[in-house]
C-alpha cells in the first residue's frame, strides 16, 4: 500500500540567524521529522531562507567590495548558496537522529529551481526585504544599479535595505528527481527557500533577480507530488485572529471555505499569515482528501494528530 506523504515546510524558527545558530537548531527539527517516519509518512521537506539568503548576499557584496576582481553574486546564485548551506546542516541532523533511532533513511537535498513569470506583477512591487542595512549613499547606488530599497527601522537598526520581487511559483524543474528518490524510499529536501526563481529562455533557465514565497512553493511542492498533508511548521502554535471586538481569538480546525471567508475579510497579515492560508487553501482545494496544518516546531506530532495547530481541510 502507497504511503502517505506529508511536505514538512519549515519556517525561520528552525533555523536562527547566524551559523551555530543554524547548527544547533536544526536538531529540533530533525526530531520533528524523524517522528514522522518513525510513523511511517514519506516525509519531503522545504524551508525558509530569508536570513541566510540575507546573509549570503550580504558577504558577498562586500567581498566584492574589497577584491573589485569578484563580482557580486546575483540573487539567483545566493539561493542556491542557501539550499546547499541548509540543505547541508538538515540532512546532517536528520541523518543522525534517524540513526540514533536506529533507522537507515538516505536524506538528501535537491537543488531545485521554480520557473516564474517575467510578467508576474510583482517584479513592479517587491515585498521581501533582505540584507544588510545601508546608508542613504549606498541606497542611492542600489537604486542607481536598478535595484529596489525600502527605509527601515527596527529592533536590529535603521536604514535602507535591498527590497525584491516575490513571483509566484509556477512549476519546479526538478520533481521528476524528487519523485525518484521518494519512490525510493529516501527523505528529500527540496526547494528550499520557495526555490531559485528562473524564467525560461528557450533551452536556458535563466536566474531571475527574486526570491519565491517559500509557503507558496510548500503549496506547489505538495500538490505536484499529491501529498496527504502539507505541515508549516512555524513559532506559533496556532494562527490566531483579532475579531471584531479585538480579542485574540485561536484557530483550530477550519473548512477552506471558513478559511477562504477568512482571507477575503482581510484577516490575515500580508506577509506573514497570509501566505501560509492562502497556500494552504491552493493546496487543499486542488484535491480530494487533503489537508494543511499550522502549528509549531515543538508541537509538529501533535499537530499531525490533529490535537493543537489550526488546521485547514
Ligand atoms: N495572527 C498570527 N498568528 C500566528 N502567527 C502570527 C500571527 N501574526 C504574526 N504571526 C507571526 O508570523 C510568523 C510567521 O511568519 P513568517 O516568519 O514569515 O513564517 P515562517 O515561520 O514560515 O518563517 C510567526 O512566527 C508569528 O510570530
Ligand atoms: N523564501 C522565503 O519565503 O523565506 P522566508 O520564509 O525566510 O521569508
């Protein structure tokens, strides 16, 4: 009998900021994930890579700045760069819990690249702010080299930061190897980042300058390989809304009809829970008996038994 598959997508929280960070975090998630087959789920994971895409692109600008022979990287490069970087830290921490366990599970991760519009609108209004914070000058020379700034005050500073597009997924290149290697049996680690965004050009994927919502390639990942469950793993436990009264009030389990109404009544926050609900709804309503769960790193096994996390169905 086919296995059920659950898409495991993983939010900042399982990654941290700086390296050790990363390093140690990830166990965190690694046990998450070895519940998961240790329950007998094909289980295919996907993640965030905001900072470290940040942080990537950060150090090699400014490598380029003190060498003028290393040109700075393009975005499309530092995506790769953070597959390969978390990919490496994931799989390490899967592997070894799987083997504390005593489970023999090859892990590995796929460089995936998403095909995107070059008319999707939002090249025109970019929404994913990264890097380093920047002076007034060197804002004007990002603008003057075609790219977008946005001022910024914050607990971590003030400034002028990169701003760029976040297109929406179209079709990820490499599934046919991610099929593959579940079929085999193996845990993969695929799109990370919602994927190098790279627009077609005739025989040349072409690296666009953007970086993919990684909920809504969560959403595309778990479709293209019919999955049962698509799980966020994130640092709330549940999602939660303020209703009209402005009290908190905690989702649990939610029809995609409660949660498109939801959506529609403007709810959500755009960046944030918006893109986790509206991906859940583009993955539950594109097929039968399907569903998405919300909920924290620390209640992932809970959250698949459906006993906490909002969950849309
Ligand atoms: N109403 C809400 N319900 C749950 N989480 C919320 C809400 N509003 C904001 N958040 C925050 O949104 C974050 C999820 O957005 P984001 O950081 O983009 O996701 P990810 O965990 O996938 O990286 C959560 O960590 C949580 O702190
Ligand atoms: N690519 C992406 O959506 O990353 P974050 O979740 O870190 O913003």
């Amino acid at each position: 009998m086919e296995k059920d598959k659950v898409v495991v997508a993983l939010g900042r929280s399982a990654f941290g900021n700086t390296l050790p960070e990363q390093k140690k975090k990830v166990s965190l998630a690694a046990k998450a994930i070895a519940d998961l087959v240790a329950e007998n789920y094909e289980v295919i994971i996907t993640h965030s890579n905001g900072p470290q895409v940040g942080m990537i692109q950060t150090a090699l600008t400014e490598f380029s700045r003190i060498d003028p022979e290393f040109t700075a990287a393009p975005m499309s490069v530092c995506s790769a760069m953070s597959q390969g970087y978390i990919g490496y830290d994931l799989q390490n921490a899967i592997r070894t819990e799987l083997l504390n366990r005593g489970i023999f599970k090859p892990v590995s991760t796929i460089i995936t690249q998403v095909k995107v519009d070059p008319f999707d609108p939002a090249f025109d209004a970019p929404t994913k702010v990264i890097g380093r914070f920047m002076t007034k000058n060197e804002a004007e020379i990002e603008e003057h080299k075609g790219n977008y700034v946005v001022y910024e005050e914050s607990n971590a500073g003030k400034g002028y930061r990169r701003i760029i597009a976040s297109p929406y997924p179209i079709d990820i290149y490499e599934i046919d190897a991610v099929k593959a290697l579940v079929d085999a049996g193996q845990i993969v680690i695929a799109a990370g980042g919602g994927g190098i965004p790279v627009l077609e050009q005739g025989t040349v994927l072409k690296g666009a300058s953007a970086i993919i919502e990684k909920d809504y390639t969560a959403a595309k990942l778990a479709d293209m390989l019919n999955a049962s469950t698509l799980l966020f793993l994130t640092s709330a436990q549940k999602l939660s809304i303020e209703d009209e009264s402005g009290a908190k009030k905690e989702l649990g389990l939610l029809s995609s009809s409660d949660a498109a109404e939801l959506v529609d009544k403007g709810y959500f926050n755009k960046t944030t829970t918006l893109p986790k609900v509206q991906s859940a709804l583009n993955f539950v309503q594109a097929g039968e008996g399907r569903r998405a769960v919300i909920t924290s790193l620390e209640n992932a096994k809970d959250g698949m038994h459906e006993r906490t996390g909002t969950i849309i169905c």
